[in-house]
C-alpha cells in the first residue's frame, strides 16, 4: 500500500494544529503508521531539503526547521501521496485552498505549517531518512 511522509511543521506544533491535522488525515480514510516528536538538528534539515540547497530562502528554511520539534509521521493508503499534497494545500498559502490545511492555517509561505512528499519516490527517501529504524507504530512495544 502507498506511504507519504508528513511533517507537521515547529509553527504548526506550537500552535496547537496537531490534533486537528492528523484528524483531518485519519477522517479521509488514511491510516497512521508511525509517529515521533522529534527536533532535528541543522545537518537533518540540510540532509531533508537538500534538493532546495541553492534556493535564497535555504538557509532560512533550514533555521524555520530548526527552531523547535516536529511531528514526523507515515501516512499509508490509497494514492495517499497525491491525495494528502490536495488536503495540505498549495505550497504558497496565499494560493491554498480553503479547506485546505494551509489554505485555513497559514498566511506565509515561510510558516506553512506542514511539509507533504511530492512523489512516491522523495516519499520512499524521506520515510528512509526519518524512519531509519522503520515506523514506530502501534504495534512496537516496550520492555
Ligand atoms: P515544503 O512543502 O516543506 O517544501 C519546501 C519548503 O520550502 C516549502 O514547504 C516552504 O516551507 C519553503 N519554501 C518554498 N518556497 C519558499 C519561498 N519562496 N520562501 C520561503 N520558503 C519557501
């Protein structure tokens, strides 16, 4: 079944819109399939966007990133990579949809609170990257 990578963005968790966002993801039919709070430090985040390293806005994104935890998760169901990019919403939040997460959330594009992958395949390489070890989902235990 396809995965996606989502990443709830340091603005969207300190704004308190986990809870509404992953059940904006689980009301469609989508199921959870690993989780972590995590805070990466400045090499993740180069590591994560690399493919944007000679934009202007890199470093900025880098820091953004940086500047408190975010929520990782694997997201899995049918055409799920497509599908959640239409509930997050256009890159530029003066564009998304209302609706949309970014579109009832954000204003800038600089703080738009959630990343989703744009592909199947940057999707196998961003679980990979935040999922080394594989999903911690419900099914792990502890000892
Ligand atoms: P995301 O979906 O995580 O993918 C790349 C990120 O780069 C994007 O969301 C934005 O957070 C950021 N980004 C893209 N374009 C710009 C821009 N023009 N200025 C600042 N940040 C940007």
């Amino acid at each position: 079944m396809e995965q996606t990578f989502i990443m709830i963005k340091p603005d969207g968790v300190q704004r308190g819109l986990v809870g509404e966002i992953i059940s904006r993801f689980e009301k469609k039919g989508f199921y959870l399939k690993g989780m972590k709070l995590v805070n990466v430090d400045r090499t993740f985040a180069e590591r994560h966007y690399a493919d944007l390293s000679a934009k202007s806005f890199f470093d900025g994104l880098v820091e953004y990133i940086i500047s408190g935890p975010v929520v990782a998760m694997i997201w899995e169901g049918k055409n799920v990579v497509l599908t959640g990019r239409k509930i997050i919403g256009a890159t530029n939040p003066s564009e998304s949809a209302p609706g949309t997460i970014r579109g009832d959330f954000a204003v800038e594009i600089g703080r738009n609170v959630i990343h989703g992958s744009d592909s199947v395949e940057s999707a196998r390489k961003e679980i990979a990257l935040w999922f080394p070890d594989g999903a911690e989902n419900w099914g792990s235990s502890l000892q």
